[in-house]
DNA sequence: ATTCTAAAAGAACGCTCGTTCTATGTCAAA
DNA sequence: TTTGACATAGAACGAGCGTTCTTTTAGAAT
C-alpha cells in the first residue's frame, strides 16, 4: 500500500489557502474557491483533493454542507501561533496547587469539566504536546516563590510520573509534607531539586520519597 | 433617534448560537440554522435580525454568501476565554526589555510588523483592552527577579504614561540609569515602586525623575 | 383616532454550491 | 503492450441558501 500521509505541493497549496481564507473572512471556502486559488478547473478536482486530505487527517468535512470543511492537522505547527484558523487548545483549570498539599488530579479528566474552568492557551504554550494530557492549576500562596512564581498565577502542567534532568516539575516531598515546584535532576539514588531563582540553594531528598506530580510546561500571570 | 446599540432578547441568542456553532463546527451556521435555533420561522426575520446586529457591531456580513457571517464583538467579554469562535488576538512581540536600557516603543505599532514576532494570546489576558494598543517584551536578563519576573518571559504592556495607583508599571528611572518593573504609588511629589516581591523593600524616586513606559498587563512564561 | 415604526411571517426567485458521472491523459508495474 | 491506479476536466443535477416583496400585527407617538 501506497504512503497515505504524503500529500501533493497541490494539496499543501490547498491547505495553505485554507488557512489564510478562514484567517481572513472567518468562515471557510467553497471548493469553487479553493479550486480558483489553487488553479485547479474542475469542482470534481478539488472535491478529490479535499478528500485525500480527510484521509491524511487534515481536514474534516460535512457532507452536502456549504462549505462544510474544517481545518484539524496544521500544515506547519510553528506557524499556527499566528493563526487562529485553527481552534486554540482549551485547557481544565482542575484545581488549586499548595505548597501544604499533594496536587489532586481526577483520574479521569475528560469528565465533568465545568465551561468556566476552561481556559484558552496559545498553541505555542504547549511545546507540540497534546492539548489533552495538559491541565492547568493556580497557584494559591506565595509559597512557589522560589520557583519564580507569585499567587494567583496559572501553571499549565502534563500529567507524568517520571521526567528528564533539568525539567521542571511539580513533586510531593514526603518528608517536608510538602508541594513544590522545582527543576529536576537525578543523582543516583536521590535527587536534586533546584529552584528557579538564581540565588537559591538546591534541596536534596531521597528519589523514593519523591513523587512527581507532573511536568510544568509553562506558567501563565493573567493580570499583575 | 433610539438607542441602536441595545440589542433584544432574540438578537441575544442569535449570538449565543452562533458562538457555539462556529465553535463546534468550525463554520458559521445558514440563515435558516439560525432560525431553527431561536425559534423564527422566516428566513426574513432572521435576516433582519442579524441587520441589526451589524449595525450593533457585533457582526459582519458578506452580501450573498452562504454562511457569510462573522462574529466581531463578543456578548460577554469575560467568557471569550473559552469560546474560539472569536479570532483570537495577536500581539506584536516588538522588541526586549532590559534593565540597562529604557523600552524602545516604535511611534507607528502597525508598521513592520514580522509575523513571526506575532505572539497569540488569550483574550482574557487583556482585561478588555484594544489589541491593537498592547504591544509585547521578551525580558532578558535576571535583573526583573524583584517582580518575579524571569529571563526569557514575555511582558504584556499597554502604552501608556499615567496609570493608577497599584498597578504595575515600567519605568524608566533618570537616577539609576535603568528600566524596572514595579507596582506603582503616587505619593505626593515623589512615587513609590513597589516590587512584586513581598519581602523586597520599595525605593522612592522622584515623580519628575520616573517616566513611565506602559502599564503591565500581564506575564507570561511560554516554557519552563 | 391616526400615523409611524418595529417585529414577524410566508412565499417566490435565482444564484450558490456540493455531488456525481463520464471522459481523457499520465505513468509505473506486470 | 496492457493494465490499473492516479490525476484532471467538464458538464449537469438538485438541494442549499440569501434576497426581496407583500402582508399582518402590536405598540408608541402625535
């Protein structure tokens, strides 16, 4: 079987003018249209090209809908921060994180996500990771101060539980009793935990009594 | 003349319609999609509805266009945050913000603009300002740390040179030869920075000696 | 009581637009 | 050379869809 991922200059160019198309008037082409821009004659033509695209789930489509099509796979992922013909990524904002308390994540976090907790985070935020591993937690206190960051601010977070040297994760020291925010580094059998602030010192605890929570992505302040 | 800005009940759920459609299916619904939803029973009426809505300005349209609607002015700013039915705002990253040197603020924003220094930004961020008055910082450099502010952040400003007491500020101080970050207080003749800090002390300058280059916004730290 | 305007209904018209079918050309594999 | 998948063109059909026109009703202003 034949590579179904590839798609022809043709079917970029087709992409490409979505995009803009969408960008610019706020509701998609019609396959007349696209086949106008990307210099193709038959409507039949583009109805074939637009269907390849379905199939390497870059688009969806609506039958028998004016232009029913919708943008899912972006072309170029880097340059979809200064596009909004795609949808922004909603994240849960699932709770609160205390210095006092392990971070509490639902097992299931497809659930019961009220509309209100929902908040909108540019796709450049994430790093490529997928929006649906990805929640969000505000900070309550000044306690994460030596991570740089103050009370009320939002920290997006992916659910893991184990991450690489020099990440900086959310972990629950047993032995302090404790919630904090640190960059990670393994050291054998224990490990270092460096704040952000430059002019902190590390603490060193024991890798068994050191669960991680999750990986910090990165830290939104709404308003200062 | 009668106020032309109030909108109806039914012209309201138009609205709200229209936001969760857009949102869900990636294309505004027809005339007739709209009518089915709120309860008209002529196209007629839908489209004189959705008149007055442009003249409202929470709508454009396009003259014999299916489905040529767009959504421009949100009906509830504070929810916009979960809706992308909207287009989401672009914020020129237009330069850095360093201690040594006072923020450069090009006269013309709309000019020169690359669109790789757009950054995306969620709208709730701007606490219902204009997009086209904010302009973005990268911070570079450990010299914000007072304001809990890291090398590599991004700064959300609004152009101006007056603000309230309380909100943060960037200053450019004759004295010290520097630009800061600081929670503002005019105090007489004299200002009091206060850093973000909390267990950092305020300076005090003189209010002739202390030109203010935008009001914060907000921050943000895109990876950690 | 009359007039004016906003709001709504319904029908008819005609362009818009997706779908489908047939036909033609290309190129690589058999 | 033949076969078959792929790509493209063109045309015709029918439903989708915005526009416009005529009426009707309700309420406010004169």
């Amino acid at each position: 079987m034949r590579e179904r991922n590839k798609i022809s200059e043709k079917q970029r160019n087709i992409l490409r003018f979505m995009e803009t198309f969408i960008d610019q008037k706020g509701y998609p082409p019609t396959i007349r249209q696209i086949g106008e821009a990307v210099g193709i004659d038959s409507t039949s033509v583009v109805n074939y090209n637009l269907n390849k695209l379905v199939q390497a789930g870059y688009l969806e489509r609506t039958g028998r809908t004016s232009r029913g099509i919708r943008l899912i796979k972006p072309l170029n992922p880097r340059r979809v921060s200064v596009n909004s013909a795609y949808n922004t990524p909603r994240i849960p904002l699932i709770g609160q994180i205390v210095a006092s308390a392990p971070v509490s994540i639902p097992e299931d976090m497809g659930h019961h996500i009220d509309d209100d907790n929902l908040i909108e985070v540019p796709v450049s935020f994430l790093n490529g990771i997928d929006p649906s591993e990805v929640f969000a937690l505000k900070v309550k206190g000044d306690s994460m101060i030596d991570a740089m960051i103050s009370d009320g601010d939002i920290v997006l977070l992916r659910r893991q539980d184990t991450v690489s040297d020099g990440q900086m994760v959310a972990v629950w020291l047993d032995e302090r009793g404790e919630t904090t925010l640190k960059h990670f580094f393994a050291e054998g059998p224990r490990v270092r935990l460096q704040p952000a602030h430059p002019t902190m010192s590390p603490i060193y605890v024991d890798a068994a009594h050191c669960h991680i929570q999750g990986r910090v992505l990165s830290v939104l302040r709404p308003s200062v």
